[in-house]
C-alpha cells in the first residue's frame, strides 16, 4: 500500500499541490486510523468519520500561495487562482492573461 501511496504523492508532488516532506508510511498511519475510528465508533459519529479524510489531505496539501509574476494573482497547486491581490489594480483593469479577461 505504501508504493500506491508514494506513487500519489510523487504526483502531487511533480505539480505541486503536495507537500514533499510527509513520508508515504504515515498517510497510510493515517488511512489506517480513519478505517479504525469508522469501525470504533457509531452511527452518531459518522459525520466525524466523513471529516477525517478532509483533514488528512488538508494537511498533504503544500503551504504558502505563490504569486502569478505577471499578476500578482495566487498560484495555488501550480494553477492561477483568479483572484487580483494588487493594490493597485482598478475595476476594469485589463488582466495581462488574456483569458482572465
């Protein structure tokens, strides 16, 4: 199972959406402890149990937004989030990729 989960990791971690310093064996630990709490637990903690593998991948994802040079805008996970952070930037402002504009 752990060469199944390097391989996603090497992935994530060739375009940039994960971080490159969480070694396969504790996501598979951490796979293993959400099977374990589904089984432990009862059907009131169910809603719980459907969080965990948000969690677990909240924390694979890589930290810290990148800025776009020709835009200031946010690169997250190696794709242009279209969101202007450039004070300067006004209403109507041409956007320098033409296909945010």
């Amino acid at each position: 199972m752990s060469v199944a989960v390097q391989a996603l990791l090497d992935a994530g971690i060739a375009d940039d959406t994960l971080r490159d310093d969480v070694p396969a064996q504790d996501v598979v630990a951490g796979m293993v402890g959400i099977v374990g709490v589904f089984l432990a637990c009862g059907p009131d903690q169910r809603d719980q149990v459907g969080r965990l593998p948000d969690l677990l991948m909240d924390g694979l994802r890589r930290r810290g937004n990148r800025l776009h040079p020709e835009c200031d805008c946010p690169v997250v996970g190696g794709h242009l989030q279209h969101i202007p952070v450039r004070a300067e930037r006004v209403a109507g402002e041409a956007h320098p990729d033409p296909l945010l504009q």
